[in-house]
C-alpha cells in the first residue's frame, strides 16, 4: 500500500521483541513492587452515595431535577 512518498508495509505485524520496545519507549519502567510488609488491608468505611440526599419533601426534588 502507497501512502504519499512512503511506503507502509500492513501485512507484517511486530514481532513480541519490537512491541515490548514499543511498550517501554512509550510508557518507561514499572515502579518497584511494594514489599508485602509495606502493604496494608483497606476498608470501606461509608457506603456508595450515587446521588445526594433529597432537599425537602422527595416528589418536589424529583420535579425540580427531572426524576419521575
């Protein structure tokens, strides 16, 4: 296939070699693993809010915001 004055080859595919440099010229070195005594368990504290609480009277919050 010809593209202006140069030429793009689409039938060969990178070899794994050529898309691991790929991936490292575009994205560097991965950070340093994090020691397992360095690493602590985490917890939800509060459940998920998807939308804040009702101001007033619940069929005039649904009115002024468009909900049935």
């Amino acid at each position: 296939m010809r593209r202006g004055s140069a030429m793009v080859d689409v039938g060969q595919p990178f070899t794994d070699d050529e898309y691991a440099f790929l991936r490292h010229a575009r994205f560097g070195e991965l950070p340093a693993a994090t020691p397992p005594e360095e690493r602590s368990a985490s917890a939800e504290t509060d459940p998920r809010r998807d939308r804040p609480e009702p101001a007033g009277e619940p069929q005039g919050w649904d009115l002024r915001h468009g909900g049935i």
